[in-house]
C-alpha cells in the first residue's frame, strides 16, 4: 500500500475510510472531554482554510497559531496546509510567564516571520491589541462560518515548507526550523 504523500493527505484518506472513527480525545480539567472523529477534523480544517483564505493568505504564507491545547489546534494547523501556508504553532501566554517579556519576544518572532494571518483566541485578541505588528492579519476560531468550507487542498511539492517549529526560547529568542513536506 503506498502511503499518502503529506499530513493532510491521510488525514483526508482516514477521514474517507473511516469518517466516525475517533481521531482524538482532548481532555480538560475544567470541562468534558471532547472526542473529534477523523471527518470532523477534516471538516473543521475546511472551515479554517476558508477563515484563512477570506484573510488573504496564501500558498507559502506563515500562519501563527496561539492557541491553547484544546479541538481547534491540529484543525487551525491543517487548515493551514490546506492552503499550502506554512503553519507554526507559537507558544501560548501562561501565568507563569513575564507578559510584557512575552509581547516583546513575540513582536520580534512575529517581525521576522511576517505570517500572513495569526490566529488567537478573543481574550488573548484583546491583551495584544495594539502591541503586534501592524500588518499583521489577527482571526479568531469566532471568525469561521460554519457552511464556509474550502475546495481541494493545494496540491504540495516535496520542495514545499510543511511547518515551522520553533525553539522554546529559554536561552534567547525562538528560532524557527522549517521542514520540508514529506514524500513516499
């Protein structure tokens, strides 16, 4: 059997295969956990790929990700593959972290990076407001209209960029590895 060329091409193969099957189980502290089935996923990753697209990004464009660990991170991921954008997960404030130390850093990642569209939550929006770069394209998982779906993924080239991972940080500012879409 020959396996699927990226990430989303499995996904997308499991999700044809085996729609109801579960995916993944998010479990919190404070609320239920919430099971996703591969076609869930799928879909949720349309909707993000419809979100970014109406924003402007395109094939090649950085889309960072601030969001917390909950069912909305790998689809905001895929649904930036979707598009052949490069998505890079950025690490998410917590109380234990230097705020004003945080926005410095990340204006700096975000400055150098110039992503297309950043995606956050409303509160964390809202703490940053007026302290990103201008230009910089903020959505919200709020901004997908639920029957907005994208057509077919963009096909990939082994040449392509499939994500950004970033350093920790904890000896200076993060630094961004690349890495390329992988091939059978």
């Amino acid at each position: 059997m020959d396996l699927p060329k990226t990430i989303l091409a499995r996904l997308r193969e499991r999700a044809a295969k085996s729609s109801d099957r579960i995916n993944a189980h998010y479990v919190f502290q404070d609320k239920e956990t919430v099971s996703l089935s591969f076609a869930q996923i799928e879909r949720r990753s349309q909707q993000y790929a419809a979100m970014y697209a109406r924003a402007g990004v395109k094939k090649g464009d950085v889309v960072a990700i601030l969001l917390e660990h909950t069912e909305d991170l790998m689809p905001a991921f895929h649904g930036a593959q979707w598009l052949g954008a490069i998505p890079a997960f950025l690490q998410y404030p917590t109380a234990r972290l230097n705020l004003d130390r945080y926005i410095h850093d990340l204006t700096l990642l975000l400055e150098r990076s110039k992503p297309g569209a950043i995606v956050m939550f409303p509160n964390l929006r809202d703490a940053l407001a007026g302290k990103l770069p201008a230009n910089a394209k903020l959505l919200v998982p709020g901004d997908i209209r639920p029957g907005d779906l994208a057509g077919e993924p963009v096909a990939a080239d082994s040449e392509d960029i499939s994500c950004i991972q970033y350093s920790s940080g904890s000896t200076g500012l993060q630094k961004g590895r690349p890495f390329r879409t992988a091939r059978s």
